[in-house]
C-alpha cells in the first residue's frame, strides 16, 4: 500500500512538473510573439487600424481580430484594406508557426518581391495583392514550397512571369492579375496539377498564345484570362479541363474557330468568349449541360445557333450580339424555364421569334434589334411579370403589341422603332409604372395619346406613324418628361401650354394649329423645338428669346406673321429656320450673316437692314414715316436752305470714305489651309465671331468659342488682328512654325485643326477643350458665363492635379524627344495649359505671338517667349 502511493506521489509530481514547464514555455512563446507583433507595430509607424494592439496578458493578441491563433499560437495575419504603408519585415518569420500572410490593398512600397518570407517554413497562403511591390518574380520563387494559395495582383511586378512558378505543385490558386509584366505566360503553370483557380487577367502588356499545356490542369476549376492580349487559336486541349466550371477567355485578340469540345465538361457553368475575332460556327454538340451564362458576343461568329442549346435547361443569359449569325431562332429557346437574358441584336436571324418566350421563365431583357425578324413579338412575353427591357428595333416584325404588355408593370424600356407594326397600343403600356423609355417610330401604329402617360417616363419617340387626335393637356403633368418626338402623324388642335420639363420637343409635320403658347418662356429646359410644317398662326411670342437653353429652332412652313422678336437674337442657336410664314419687317441684326442664308427664305415682308447676297432680302426702308418727323424734315428744309450744300459736301465726303472702306471689307479674301479632314468651311468660322461667343482677350488677339451650325461641334478660335500687313518675312515663319505645329499628333498637345488668313489677320482655329486652362482652376478665374460654371463647382482635387502634371510633362518630353526638329515651347504655364472633361491636360499657345510684333516693339505677356519673372520649364 505504502509503495503504491510513493508511486502515485511521484507521478504526480512528474505530471505537475510537465505542465508547469509546459506552462512556462507558452507563456514564454506568448511573450515572444506579444513582442513580434508589437515591433510590427512600431515599423509600420503605429498605424490606427493597429491601435488597439495592447497587451493585456500572456494570450491576449489571440483576440486581436487582425490575429489567428491555434494552441496559444500566430498561424495567421491579415491586413487587409488597412493602407499600410512600409515594408514586410524578415523578422515576421520568426513566428515559427506561421502559415498565412494576407496584406491585401495597402501601400506596402519600396521593395521587391520579399525574399526573406522564404524564411517562414510553414507559409501556406500569401496575398501581396494591391500594393506597390515592383521588380521581377523571383526565379527561385518555388523555395516557397508549402505554399497552396499566392496572390500577386494590382502591384507594379514587371518582366516576364517565372517558369519557377510551375514547381510549387502544391498551390491551389493562383493569381496574377493587372500588373505591367511582360513576355508570355510559362507553359510551366500546366504543370500545377493541384491547381483549382488561375487568374492571368488584365495583364495588358502581355501578347501571348493561349498555352496547350493549360489544358493538363484535371483539376481547374476557375480559369480568368480576360483583357491580357491572347492571340492566336483556343487549343482543343482546352476541353480536357474535366473539373473546369467557369472559363473568361473575353476581350482579347484570339482568332479562329472554338474548339468543338468547348461545351464537353460536364461541370461547365460559365463561359465568356467575347469581344475577340473568332470565327466559323459554334460547336454544335454540347453536354455541359449546367451551363448558366454563354457570352459569345462581338466576335465573327456564322452558321446558326445549336439545337443543343434549346436543351440547356439551367441557362439563365445567352449572348451571340454582334456576330454574322442566321438562321431561325429555334424554337426550344423559348421553353428554357431559366432563361432571363436573351441577347441576339446586330446579327442577320430570320423568322419569327420562339412563340413560347416568356411563358415559361422569368424573362427579363430581350434584345433581338437589327437582324431580319418577322412575324409578331410573342404574347408571353409578359406573363411572369418580370420583363424589364424589349428591344426588337430595325425588323420587319408586324402586327399589334402582345395585349400583355398592357399588363406589364415591371417594362422600364421598350425599342420597336422601325418595324411594320400597326394598331393601337395597350392602354395599360402608356402608363406602365416603371416605364422610362418608349421608342415607337417608324411603324404604322393609329389612336390617340391618353390623358396620362406614365410617371416615370422620360423619353417618348414615336414619329412617322398614324397617331390622331390632340395632343392632351395631361403631357404636361408628366414630370420626368424630358423627350417628346411625335413628328410626322396626324395629330390637331393646339400646343400644350406647360412643358417647362421638356429638352426635346419635336411636333412637326401634323397638324396642329392656333398659336405658339405665350408662357413658353417657363419652358427653360427646352433646347430643340420644332413645330415645322404646320398650320400654326400668329405672332412668334418675345418670350421665345428668354429660353436660355434653346440651340435648334424650326417655325418653319406654318402661317405664323408679324415681326421677328429682336430677342430671338439673344438666343445661342446652332440652328433656325423661319422659312415659309408671313413674316414681315426687319430681321435681328445677329442673323445678318452667311450662316442663316436658308433661315428666311419665302417671306416676302422680311428684310435686312444691310445688303446680302446670302440671305436674299430686300433692303429695309430706313426712313421714318409718322408725320412728326416729317414736320421736323420740312421745318429743317426751310430753315436749312442755305446750310444744304455746306451738309451736302460733308455727307459726300463721309460716303466717299465709308465707301472706299466697305469697298475694301467686301473684297477682303479669306484662306484656309486644313491640317486633317474638316466639317466646316472658313464662312462657318467667320459667322461665330461675335461678340456672344468671345471667351478671352490677350496681347496678340482674342480667343472666340465658335459652334459648328449644321454638325454641334465646338472649336476656339484664336483670332491674331496687326492693323497691317504682316511682312514677307515674319509671314514666312508663321506659315513654317503652324505647320510644325500642324504635324504634331500627340492626346496631350492641342490640336490645330486648320488656320484662316487674310491680308491683316489670322485665325488659328484649335480642338476645343471645355474644362479652359489650369490657370483658371488653380485661382478660380471666373467669368459670367455658362462655360466657367464648372470651376465654382467642381474641386480639383490631387488626383486631378496627378493627372494633369503627368499629361503636361508627357507632352513636353514628346516635344522635346520625339519631335524632328525638337520643339521647345519657352512659355509653358498654368494658363497655357487647357484641360479636357476628364482634366486630361493637353500643352497650347506654342509662342505664335512672338513672330507678330516687330522688333523693339513692347512685348505683352503672350508675345513673349516666357512670361516676366518666370523662366518656363520648357526652356
């Protein structure tokens, strides 16, 4: 009994030692790690996502949710979107139990890939995903030879992918994705035969074949190649990848027919082949029949689509758009019970539609514009109350509307312009709830507009039908209306009074009369109105001039009369026509010019008060007729007997002189020398030279922003006025420096589009950019007007300024580096500067004006080479 015990007291004593000494050294494992984490902490300059890292015990960083501990110990951290910014130390390796190191999106900068985590010998998973890492891939990188998961994306990594990467057999995912690598991808990585994900995506300096040897990868399952420069053929190795359930090979450059084993593995859900240049037929025998998405679209697809398809009993979006597909659609796609997305638009299908689409699945979008469809849209369309978007524009479909699209809620959009439909449209359509877009021109439809159109909608297109009737007051409450173009039906009586809502109102070609509504001045949106080829009568309202927006007006050929309101002059129109009324008296004289040559025609009562070929208007009669003033003429005869003559030579001697001047104005030519094919011609530049359209003024001229009439395109106008001729000389090196000038082709120089000469002036006619200068941004330079808005509003933020200092210096170091003969700009400063929408900088005024003042001449801040106190970076 007594020996039993002794034993039982030692082993006790034996166990108590062991988990006493087993206790000691965690705590000091604990300690050491507490210690690790802490000088962690301290490199990375005590970051505030870390702050909470205070010690409170022997174990208390295990809980740290940045932690993951098994047994007391550090096997895992992640620092995900904590924007560190430093470098991943060696000594984070001495957590001798460390298997996972996740430090996705921060700024970890200044160092290559880090070497010394090849120290870490139980690594299992790496993220350096998101960071500033550059350099190569290491060629030893399979030293790490534990590791199941590496992740390299969004780092500035470049050179060529390392083959040595193909001996770290145990990974199970790889991703290398948006880095500036180059060369072409190791058909090494086929030789990772555990491998489950792989992602090479957007690697855009890349040009490489698609690798044969991918396809001994049994177990990928996830394969993203999109946007990396593939080029060549798919091999047919590819339908060996048994496991492989989603495949993105999209927008690249590869080329020939896809492989007929494309659809064999079973496991196949996904697959995005678009926006590349394959062609042939798609392979017509498919058993993967899990498949959910096929995107095939933009490529030079042709034959038809498989009847394998119709079998495919999970597939929710398929999409062939944009190929030289044809043939009917077969039926059997329309009893998919999957099916939402059915996008087939821009290619040459035939037929008829499935009769059964919609009747049998939640259908949501379908596109089949452009191809050579006929017979009637299917009546189930509808049916399941989930269909968003129809567009089935540019057909030869007839008939009337499925009746289910009365009973269509959940319709935002609806395309069916340019078809042969005819009948009503289904009253419940014209007020849909969710209905946004209704494009019904170019059919034959008849009835009437309701009293109510939709809450929603913004946009109603439905010229050139049969509609009848009024148009009804009730438009005016639909307040999201934007858009309105009924041109060309049968609509009557008047224009709806309150339409301050609407951009776009086009209600030509009817026929619609009484008068144009006098509070048209609460219609401040408006841009485009045209109510031509009506039987519209009275007076054009003054109001019509207070629209601030309105660019595009047509009166025309209606039995409007009176006089054209002075106002109507205020208006920044790119195009009016008042052709064909019963207009009288004089025009505002802003439209005396070449550009309104066919805005007057057939009104005999107009005229213009000064002589115009153009315009083909008689002169006005500037004599005064109320009987007043022919008092004070008859008084001033009889009392200015003796003076007349004396007045007489005066007035001759001013005629002569004013005359000898218009004289010379009229045979004043104008040259114009194009650098690239233009829209406009040197009278639709001279038209815009108005006093509305002047947005700066300097030393050497003035800078005009002139509206192309006929096309809405913008160009400045820098307009260069001597007083005199330049001489032969200084006319010699302005000719020889634009045309430098003009060979210059690069996104972040401005680009001269042509210039306009005559005996004593230039004008060099630019690209216009609407974001002005940066000089105008830096000191909030503002003028009254719409174009400097923007800088009130809008802060230029670092990014922006990032931006715009990369794009000036890429356009200096083109001048001064790939230009022949270099060009050195000697004046480049923040008001020489012009920014785009996009604050994408592009580097102007390269000097012009120092060649059009004589020598000794006072020199103004543009007409120097280098403004006073400055010396430009240029030099």
């Amino acid at each position: 009994m007594k020996k039993t015990t002794l034993i039982f007291l030692h082993f006790s004593i034996y166990i108590s030692t062991f988990f006493h000494l087993l206790s000691h050294a965690n705590s000091q494992l604990s300690a050491q790690e507490q210690g690790i984490l802490q000088n962690l902490k301290k490199l990375w300059g005590n970051p505030k996502p870390l702050k909470h890292w205070i010690p409170t015990n022997s174990s208390s960083h295990c809980s740290w949710p940045e932690i993951t501990c098994s047994s007391g110990s550090i096997i895992g951290l992640s620092f995900r979107d904590y924007n560190i910014n430093g470098t991943i130390p060696p000594f984070i390796c001495n957590l001798k139990n460390l298997t996972t190191i996740d430090v996705y999106n921060n700024s970890f900068h200044s160092t290559e890939f880090p070497r010394a985590l090849y120290n870490c010998s139980k690594l299992e998973i790496l993220d350096l995903s998101q960071n500033y890492f550059y350099g190569a891939i290491p060629d030893d990188i399979h030293h790490m030879s534990q590791l199941r998961e590496l992740s390299l994306g969004g780092n500035n990594f470049d050179g060529n992918i390392s083959a040595s990467i193909g001996r770290l057999t145990g990974l199970r995912k790889l991703v290398i994705i948006s880095c500036p690598l180059t060369g072409s991808f190791p058909p090494e990585i086929g030789n990772l035969s555990n491998l489950e994900e792989l992602s090479l995506a957007s690697n855009s300096k890349i040009v490489s074949t698609f690798p044969s040897e991918f396809g001994k990868l049994k177990k990928l399952k996830f394969l993203w190649m999109a946007e990396t420069n593939l080029i060549g053929e798919i091999p047919n190795t590819i339908g060996k990848m048994e496991a492989l359930e989603k495949l993105d090979l999209s927008k690249n450059s590869l080329t020939g027919k896809i492989p007929k084993n494309l659809f064999m593995p079973k496991n196949l859900r996904i697959v995005y082949l678009h926006m590349n240049k394959l062609s042939g037929e798609i392979p017509p025998v498919v058993k993967a029949f899990n498949l959910d998405v096929v995107d095939l679209s933009e490529n030079k697809l042709t034959g038809t689509i498989p009847d394998d398809f119709g079998k495919l009993i999970n597939l929710t979006g398929l999409a062939l758009f944009l190929n030289q597909l044809s043939g009917k659609i077969p039926d059997s796609i329309g009893r998919l019970p999957r099916l939402i997305n059915l996008r087939l638009f821009n290619n040459n299908f035939s037929g008829s539609l499935p009769p059964e689409l919609g009747r049998y699945s939640m259908l949501e979008t379908l596109w089949v514009s452009t191809n050579r469809l006929t017979g009637q849209l299917p009546e189930h369309l509808c049916d399941n109350g989930k269909l968003v978007e129809v567009i089935a524009s540019e057909n030869q479909l007839v008939g009337e509307l499925p009746k289910s699209f009365g009973n269509c809620n959940s319709l935002e959009l609806v395309k069916i312009y340019r078809n042969n439909f005819s009948g009503n449209i289904p009253s419940g359509l014209w007020t849909s709830l969710n209905l946004k877009m209704l494009m019904l021109n170019d059919n034959s439809f008849t009835g009437e507009l309701p009293e109510r159109l939709a809450w929603n909608l913004s946009q109603l297109e439905m010229n050139n039908n049969r509609f009848s009737g009024k148009i009804p007051q009730g438009v005016s409450s639909s307040r999201n209306l934007l858009v309105l173009k009924a041109s060309n039906n049968l609509f009557n009586g008047m224009i709806p009074q309150d339409l301050s809502h609407l951009t776009t109102l086009l209600l030509d070609r009817n026929q619609l009369s009484g008068s144009i509504p006098l509070d048209i001045n609460s219609w401040k949106s408006l841009n485009t109105l045209n109510l031509s080829r009506n039987a519209i009568s009275g007076q054009i309202p003054e109001e019509l001039g207070s629209l601030p927006s309105l660019t595009e007006l047509d009166l025309s050929e209606n039995q409007l009369s009176g006089l054209i309101p002075s106002k109507l002059g205020l208006l920044k129109l790119t195009s009016l026509n008042l052709s064909s009324n019963h207009l009288t008296g004089n025009i505002p004289s802003k439209f005396e010019n070449d550009a309104y040559a066919h805005s007057f025609l057939n009104n005999p009562g107009l005229c213009a008060n000064r002589p115009s070929r153009s315009l083909n208007l008689k002169t006005c009669n500037s004599r005064l007729q109320n009987s007043s003033q022919t008092s004070y003429k008859l008084i001033a005869w009889i009392i200015g007997l003796v003076v007349a003559v004396l007045l007489g030579l005066f007035i001759s001697f001013f005629v002569i002189r004013n005359h000898k001047k218009g004289k010379h104005r009229l045979h004043l030519t104008w040259k114009l020398v194009s650098f690239q094919q233009l829209n406009f011609t040197e009278s639709d530049i001279l038209s815009g030279l108005t006093a509305n359209n002047l947005i700066g003024s300097g030393g050497s001229g003035q800078v005009y922003r002139v509206v192309i009439n006929h096309s809405g395109d913008i160009v400045a106008v820098k307009k260069i006025w001597n007083n005199r001729k330049l001489e032969e000389k200084l006319e010699k090196e302005f000719l020889a420096e634009v045309k430098i000038l003009s060979s210059i082709r690069h996104a972040n120089i401005v680009k001269l589009l042509c210039y306009i000469s005559s005996d004593n002036s230039k004008l060099l006619v630019y690209k216009y950019l609407d974001n002005h200068s940066l000089d105008r941004w830096l000191h909030r330079k503002s003028r009254a007007t719409t174009f400097s808005s923007s800088v009130n509003h809008v802060v230029l933020d670092w990014p922006k300024r990032l931006r715009i200092a990369v794009g000036a210096a890429q356009g200096l170091s083109y001048m001064h580096h790939d230009c022949s003969p270099p060009i050195v700009h000697r004046d480049v400063k923040s008001s020489n500067i012009l920014l785009d929408l996009d604050f994408n900088a592009q580097i102007a005024d390269f000097g012009l004006a120092k060649i059009l003042i004589k020598e000794g001449e006072p020199a103004t801040m543009s007409a120097v080479a280098g403004s006073f106190g400055y010396i430009a970076p240029g030099v």
